[in-house]
C-alpha cells in the first residue's frame, strides 16, 4: 500500500509540472497552426532559444527567474515576428500543396540554422538555470521541489493569459475569426496578413516562454529541442490541429502518459508508448479530441 502510494503522488506531481509545461509549448503550435495551417518544425529550437535566453539574463544579469522568463518571452515575440518577415511572408498566397511542402522545408533549414549558431555562440556544454524557489517537501519517498511547482504554476498562468487573450481582446477575437475561415474573416475587414505576422510572434513568445520554463526544469543543450517538438506535436494532433481547448487538455494527459511510464516502466519508453498510444487513438478519432476537418471548419 506504501509503495502504491508514493508512486501514485509521484507520479501525480510529475504529471501536473510536465503537463503544465507541453501544454505552454503546444498551445503555441496549435495558434500558429490554427491560424496559418503551418506547423514550424523549428519549435524545438525556439524552445531552445528560450531556455538559452533566460540563462544569459539569470547569469549575466543576476535577474531572478521569472523576470528571466519576460525576457526570454519578449526576445521569442521579436524573433517570430522577423521568421515571418523573412520566411512566412514571401510564401503567402502560393497555395496547397506547395504552401506546405514549402514552409516545412523552410522551417527545417530554420531549425537547422538556429541549433548551429545556438552551438557556436554557447558551445556544446551543458548548462543550468537558476532556480526561482529553493527547498523541497518530502511526501513518502517523494521529493516534491518547490521550484517545479513554481514551473507549473508558471505555465498555467501563461496559459490563462492566453486564453484571456484569444477570447477577451480585440487582436485575440480576430484571431480566432481568421483561424475559422480566413477569408470570411477578410470580408468582414480583419487584415489576415496582420493576424499572420501577431500569431507567429505570439507562438514565438509563447514557444521561448515555455523553452524557459523547461530549462529551469532540464539542463539546456543546443540540440535538446526535439523530444519535446516532437511530444508537442504528439499533443496538438492528440488534442486536435488548430484546437487550443483540445492541446490543453490533451497535454495533461501526455504528461500523465509520460509520467507514469517513466516512473513504473522506465524513462527511455516515455516517447514510444507515447506515439504508440496516438496511433491507437487517432484510429478511432482521425481529427484528435477536438479536431474537426477541413469542411467542418469552414
């Protein structure tokens, strides 16, 4: 009974921080996706940047973690505003297929370019964050730390600023109306080149945001991006492409997924149980928990 109970509140406690955390960094695959019908396989390196980011101001500046996190937020604002000045823009109006054979070449060599030059600036060694809160409770022969609990917290305010923000702001509300139908959006007078050029910063901010949040977690390291792009994507298609209530929800249930392979079967089966267990679901939902497909959105 012992054991069963220190691995239940293990693995609840490890649930909610990484739950918490894949739903701050798939929320904004899901926005970018949901609005542009592009998913940025450079997310992996945002996340990274974010983590990289944070470090330079906690360590050079001695700033606590948080206001590390602004700024880290605030630098992954300006750098998916310039991705789509310089990448997304000039593809604009291509149309599909190409549109999507395009930008996802294009965001490979992105993600490409930005793990190199992360490697030459910082170098290959590991590096850690500060963290916010020391000290930890012990519950059985769990070591709950009070700095993963302030991640957690952390993430969840993110997200619900966010969600104030798609449905209480006017910038938000017209996002949200080109995700729906981009071109009864454009008739009803909402510029969908500005709503591109907002969601990609904002997936940005958010994306670099959450990058922060796993470093404070995880060591950062220029080519630690990828478990968690590819858990992010597992996430949105689980949740359902374009579906923000969908990745919040089916991002806890990854984490709890996660959490509880790592801690009864073994971490290094965390990811393919993962994919494993989408594939079963998607047989049955083809457009995840909240999808719904082209002709049902329009």
């Amino acid at each position: 009974m012992g054991i069963f109970l220190n691995t239940s509140v293990a693995i609840v406690y490890t649930a909610f921080v990484l739950g918490s955390i894949f739903a701050a960094s798939s929320v904004s695959l899901s926005l970018i996706y949901g609005t542009m019908r592009f998913l940025n396989l450079a997310h992996g390196s945002f996340l990274v940047i974010g983590g990289y980011v944070a470090w330079i101001f906690a360590n050079y500046f001695g700033l606590p973690l948080y206001l590390a996190i602004l700024f880290a937020t605030g630098f992954g604002f300006a750098l998916g505003l310039f991705t789509y000045l310089i990448m997304l823009k000039p593809l604009l109006g291509i149309g599909s297929p190409k549109w999507d054979i395009a930008t996802i070449i294009a965001s490979v060599g992105l993600a490409i370019f930005l793990e190199a030059a992360i490697l030459e600036i910082f170098g290959p060694r590991l590096k850690a964050l500060p963290h916010a809160i020391q000290g930890s409770i012990i519950i059985g022969t769990t070591v709950i730390r009070y700095n993963a609990l302030f991640i957690g917290a952390v993430a969840i305010i993110i997200l619900a600023v966010t969600n104030w923000y798609l449905n209480n702001s006017r910038n938000g509300i017209a996002l949200r109306a080109v995700a729906s139908d981009v071109n009864a959006a454009y008739l009803m007078g909402i510029p969908s080149k500005k709503m591109f050029a907002s969601a990609v910063a904002i997936s940005g901010a958010l994306a670099t945001s959450a990058g922060a949040l796993l470093g404070s977690f995880y060591l950062l390291k220029p080519d630690r991006g990828l478990d968690p792009m590819m858990t992010a994507i597992v996430v949105v298609v689980f949740g359902g492409l374009g579906s923000i209530k969908g990745t919040i929800i089916a991002a806890y249930i990854v984490g709890f997924i996660q959490a509880f392979v790592a801690l009864t079967i073994g971490i290094k089966w965390s990811l393919p149980v993962l994919f494993a267990f989408m594939i079963v679901v998607l047989i049955f939902k083809p457009y995840g928990l909240y999808g719904q497909s082209e002709q049902k959105r329009i």
